[in-house]
C-alpha cells in the first residue's frame, strides 16, 4: 500500500500543517463463541505460557485459535519467532479469516518492525476492521494499523505476557473491553496524577515511546501526533536513552500539536525519580497537560487503552474518558 492508499479517516488535514490525528474504524465488540486467532509476530513464545493463556480467553467463552507459527523460532536469531515473513503470514491470514473476529498477540520483544512491510495491508483493509491487541513491541502494528488501514486497535496485554496471566484487574480490563466496552468509557488508576494540570481533548495514539522514535523516517511512519492525545510507556530503557527518544520525538516536530500527554510504566527504567525528571524536562515545555502514572504498559497492573478513539485528558482527576465506547 502506498501513502496514496491512506484512507482518509487517519487524518485531518489543516492549512499550512502536517497531516494530524483523526478517529479511526471501530470494530464490533466481542460476543461469547467469538472465534480469537493469537499471532506471535515479535518473540519467541514460552508454550506454557500461551497454554495458560489460552485458557483464560476459553473461560471467558472464547474460542482461541493458534497461528501456524506461533511457536516457531528463527533459525539463527533467537530473539524471533520464526521467520519474518512467515510471522507476517499469520497475521494476514488471521485477519483475513472470516470466521475470526480479533487477533491478539502473543508476546512482545522484538521483531514487528521486521515483519510489518511484509503484511498485506491491502487485504487488511479490504477485510475491515477487527479487534487487535497487544503493546510493547507491537507498537509498530498499531501504527501500521492506524495509517496504513484506518483501524483503531487496543493497546492492552498479550495471551503469553505474565502480566496477563497474574493479575486479575489487567485480565478485567481487558474482558470488559472486548465484551462491554461502554462499561470502561473512564480509564485510569488511582495512581494517576498530573505532571502538568489541565485538560485536552484529541484522538488516542502512542504506546512505547522507543518504538514511536524508531518508527519516524519509515515509509509509513505517521507523519505527526497532532491533534492527538499521545500515549507513552517504555521498559528498560535508562533514564539518559528515555531523553534520546523524547528528543529525537521533540527535534523531528512529530509532537508538534500535540494535545495532551498520557504517560504510563517505566519499567526497569531507573529510579523513577530520575525518570520523571527526564519526562517534566521532556514534556513539560509542550505547554499540554501531562498524566503520570495511569496504569497501562510493562506495569504490575496494565490497563486495556484503545488507540484511534476521541476523548478528553483530565490531568486533576488523573482520567481518560472516551467519546464513545472503545468498540461498537
């Protein structure tokens, strides 16, 4: 797909500026028997792990398939599941199956940005949208996703991720999106708190912040968050590297326009003091309210956050609340 293909739903055009962020597709919430395919397309895949997995999505009365090479390994890189165009494989056969109604990832790591040009965007779209799901690594699906087809995604956990498998609130959140989107409209936990006060309005993106960098200078990349609300989170990236990724962000204009700022774990970051003094020294000359700490990412607890969805940023209440629910 070219940049020609872009449907006109991923942006709102002003005068004199880049492209910005407009609301995408919403696909159909889930309903009981809906049939779930897991796709590996960054990491190798514990099988105990999906297994576990898998049988949490069963008990919520889904019917959970597994792509053909999910539990692949590359062959000399074993950061990978398997090779890179079998991974995309799965995925564009996943999506274009019409029996299957989402597809959630297995695990994150790396290697999406390997695969993502190998996807059959164009089929992708032509099949409309679906639910999606994962973070992390995946980062550079969702934004695939959004620029190349349009479609909102949710940034939430993975079938194998121990996140997933070991606490019940990340589970919660995620059963109640899929199923009854309406009853999540406010995200955020209490831990939230404003870095900087105020309130935004805009359209979700963002995920990991190290992912949104790598991903500028793409053929596809997005071409600016303006108009957005940006979503960011990272895990094990040191407090001086968290600053090369902002900076790389701020000095390539891409949050030009930004409308509020979302920020989520740092896991193995550093002490978080040090961390939140790069995000204030960062962010804060953004001039847009800034949230800490609201609960999605690498954290104990990780909140399900859909991307391409409006909504306002509240950062006194330390909430995001949706336009409309995350799926139809």
């Amino acid at each position: 797909m070219t940049r020609q293909d872009t449907p006109p739903a991923t942006v709102d055009r002003e005068a004199g500026s880049r492209p910005g962020v407009g609301a995408l597709a919403r696909p159909d919430r889930l309903r009981p028997g809906a049939r779930v395919a897991v796709v590996a397309p960054s990491g190798p895949v514990p099988e105990e792990r999906l297994k576990a997995g898998l049988d949490i999505l069963s008990g919520w009365g889904l019917d959970p398939v597994v792509a053909p090479h999910v539990l692949d390994t590359h062959p000399t890189l074993d950061h990978l599941a398997g090779a890179d165009r079998d991974r995309a494989q799965d995925l564009t056969e996943a999506w274009c199956d019409p029996s299957v109604s989402a597809v959630i990832c297995a695990r994150g790591g790396f290697g999406a940005q390997r695969m993502v040009d190998l996807v059959d965007w164009r089929a992708v779209r032509e099949a409309g949208p679906k639910v999606f799901v994962g973070y992390s690594d995946v980062t550079a699906l969702h934004e695939a996703f959004a620029v190349r087809t349009g479609f909102a995604t949710l940034h939430g956990p993975m079938v194998a991720a121990g996140t997933f498998l070991s606490d019940p609130r990340t589970q919660e959140s995620l059963r109640a999106t899929l199923f009854e989107p309406e009853s999540v409209r406010t995200l955020g936990l209490g831990t939230a708190r404003a870095l900087v006060p105020g309130r935004a309005r805009g359209v979700t993106l963002g995920g990991c912040a190290s992912l949104l960098a790598a991903d500028l200078g793409t053929p596809h990349g997005r071409p600016s968050a303006r108009g957005g609300l940006l979503l960011l989170e990272d895990v094990g990236e040191e407090p001086y590297r968290l600053d090369r990724v902002l900076t790389q962000l701020l000095r390539s204009g891409w949050l030009d326009g930004v409308t509020g700022v979302g920020l989520g774990s740092w896991e193995e970051c550093g002490p978080y003091e040090e961390v939140r003094a790069v995000l204030v020294d960062r962010l804060g000359g953004l001039g847009v309210p800034v949230v800490e700490e609201m609960g999605f990412g690498h954290s104990m607890t990780a909140l399900t956050v859909p991307l391409g969805v409006s909504g306002t940023l509240d950062a006194e209440e330390g909430t995001l609340t949706l336009d409309v629910p995350a799926l139809r």
